[in-house]
C-alpha cells in the first residue's frame, strides 16, 4: 500500500512505507569504546486541561517507559535537557519532579543518567549574578541528592547578566569548587537557544573558545566532559584536542555526529544527542559495531541517518523537539502527538511528511503499519485525503 504525502513546494506524492522494521532488538553486551547518552523527550498528558502558559501536563507512565526503552538498548538518558522542552513548555517545577522520577526509575533498572542543571526557576526579568548563583545552587543540590550526574547547562539568565569573561570564570568557578562529583559543561549554541548568544562573554567562538577552556583547567577533577553543541565539527575537534588528559568531549553536533564519534587518530567524541532519541536503537547497535573495531560498518550504519537528523535540526532549529515527539508517536512508544505548549503545531505539515519518510526509509518503526496508519490519520486532520 502506499501513502499520498505532500511536498514541500506544493502538490503531493505517493509513498510505498516499509513493510518491514529494521531489526533491533533490546539487550546486548554493555557499550565500551564510547559513552553514549540520548537526550530523551517527555510525553505530554493529553487529557490535561491546559493551556500553551500553563505548566507542562506530563504524561509520567509513558515518559519513563520511553526512558526503560532507551536504558534497555545500553544507552544512557540525559534528563531535563533542551530535548525534554527545558525552558520550552517545561519549567522547573515540571523539570525537578522529571529528575527526582528518572533518577529513581535509573536506580531500579541500573541504567546511566545525568541530569540537566540551570537557572530556569528564574523566570525571564534580569537577574543580578549572585542571584544566578543561587539558582544554580538549588537545583544542583537537588540533581545530587538523586544521585544523578550533573550536567551543567548554559543559562539564559547568565547570559543576561554577565558583563564579561570575568563574570562565567566567576559563576563557574563558585559552582565546580562546590560539586560533590565531576560535572559535565554544556555549550548550547544560539542555534538551539537564541538567548544563548555570546556565551562565554563573547559572540566570537575563538574568544568564547578560550574562556571555557580557562574554566575547565582552573577546575582540575571537577570536570568529568563538556558537551558541545555548535553544530562546527570542525570546532569541535579542535576544542577536543585541546582539553585537558581525563576530560571527555560528548558531541552535541546533531549535524555531523558519525565522523565525530568515529574520531580520528587524534581523538574521538563521546555522545549526548537529542537525535539519539529516535535513534536510541539503531545508533547502540551502531556503537557496539564500532566497539569490535569495525569503523566501516558503524559509519555504514551512522550516515544514512544523518539525512534525518539534519532534516528534524533543520531551522529554526530549536522546534527539532516536535520532529522527536512525531517520531515517537509513529513508532508507538506513545498514544498521540501533543506536546507541552502545543509545539507539536511548530513544524508544518510538508516538514513532518518528509520525517515520517525518512524514518521509514531508515527501518526505524517496530510497526511500519502502525506508523503509516498513525500517519494517514494525521493527514486527514490536515485535509489530506487518501
């Protein structure tokens, strides 16, 4: 059977799906020659009352069912990140109950988690800088007593208020000397957060480049890896082979993050991606293929999915998270597609189209039937007509 899809300048086509999934079973042996976390969504509630200022409803069952599925193919979960609309329809209230829930469903199943540490309790006025310090301070507090790394995320308050370098050696510096256990540093670009602009101090990257480097080697031990999202591979393996012995680099490059895992004679990445969320499986088989050495046959099962990747990272890049969910509905990890603060309305009809079908392409449903009635039924809602 085939399925009528529109294009993105207009008319539609028809579409053959798969009939059969790709086979990728949970369990395997541990991965070894990489750390690799997946950047996990949550699954809204979407019988809640609500409204696009309302608190996130979340759907708690189905969203730490997402993370068992994830755990169970050998990837760690990164929690309360960007990908789990961190400051895009989650707050903090909804981020620390997602943390404390997580943690706990980690310590059942003994599946690896860190944890996103920031400021959003905030709120969006200004703040002074020993205000920012303290609202770090609450929530790495919490991360801790769950047991969860901390992943330090880049803060919009701070990025609001610091004056210069100066200020994120200072805010930075206060943080690590108090950190119980190693942390991981996340550079998010403007990109993916375009009140992010000028992190570091400075909208130059070779200058930002330079600060965050000083905050790492002031900092000795305190620092398990940095997570880089720039979407510059090029920059990244420069920042790479620059950091200090024992320090990792876990790529954030949802562009190029094959050739940045494989590494090269100099180096490779490790891996904390938001697409690693509807590639969970594929890209834990990919790995454990790189694990016996075999760089070939990881690339060959990597690149293919780069297409994808770039498609749902595509700008405005932020709304990625709408791709993500989309893609968990159709291969049935959730009943519906509804999103905290109606984001599932972020990206069009053409762009999600063209996700259903790579995905396809790439095996990645347990049900391809399931994905293209699930697809036919939301192209109706659309006026599309089979």
């Amino acid at each position: 059977m085939t399925i009528l899809l529109p294009r993105a300048g207009g008319g539609t086509y028809r579409y053959t799906p798969r009939t059969e999934p790709a086979v990728l079973a949970p369990g395997g042996a541990p991965l070894t020659s990489r750390t690799v976390f997946s950047a996990a969504h949550v699954v809204a509630d979407p019988w809640a009352d609500v409204s696009p200022d309302s608190p996130a409803a979340v759907d708690w069952e189905a969203t730490l069912a997402f993370r068992r599925h994830l755990w169970s193919h050998g990837l760690g979960v990164a929690e309360a990140m960007d990908t789990a609309q961190r400051g895009m329809g989650l707050d903090w209230n909804g981020a620390a109950e997602l943390i404390r829930r997580s943690a706990a469903e980690a310590a059942s199943v003994g599946g690896a988690i860190a944890c996103g540490v920031g400021t959003d309790q905030l709120g969006p006025g200004p703040a002074a800088l020993h205000e920012v310090v303290e609202a770090y301070e609450a929530q790495l507090a919490l991360v801790e007593e769950t047991g969860a790394q901390a992943i330090l995320m880049a803060s919009r308050a701070l990025a609001a208020a610091a004056k210069s370098p100066d200020d994120y050696l200072e805010v930075y510096g206060h943080l690590l000397r108090q950190c119980a256990e190693p942390v991981v540093l996340h550079w998010l670009g403007p990109m993916f957060d375009p009140a992010l602009d000028g992190y570091w101090g400075s909208s130059g990257l070779d200058t930002a480049t330079e600060t965050f480097l000083q905050v790492i080697a002031a900092h000795p031990g305190k620092v398990d890896g940095i997570k880089v999202s720039l979407l510059d591979a090029e920059r990244e393996v420069d920042l790479r082979r620059r950091l200090p012995d024992g320090v990792r680099c876990y790529t954030g490059d949802d562009f190029h993050y094959p050739e940045l895992i494989e590494g090269d004679e100099h180096g490779f990445s490790h891996a904390l991606l938001g697409i690693f969320d509807p590639l969970g499986p594929l890209a834990a088989a990919a790995v454990r293929v790189l694990d016996s050495g075999d760089r070939a046959g990881f690339r060959d099962m990597l690149d293919p999915t780069v297409e994808l990747s770039r498609h749902l990272f595509q700008r405005p890049t932020r709304f990625y998270k709408t791709g993500v969910v989309l893609l968990a509905w159709l291969a049935g990890h959730q009943s519906h597609f509804t999103m905290a603060g109606g984001l599932q309305s972020a990206r069009s009809l053409p762009h999600i189209s063209r996700a259903y079908e790579l995905a396809d392409r790439l095996g990645l449903f347990p049900d391809p039937a399931l994905a293209q009635a699930r697809m036919t039924s939301l192209l109706h809602v659309y006026g599309v007509q089979q």
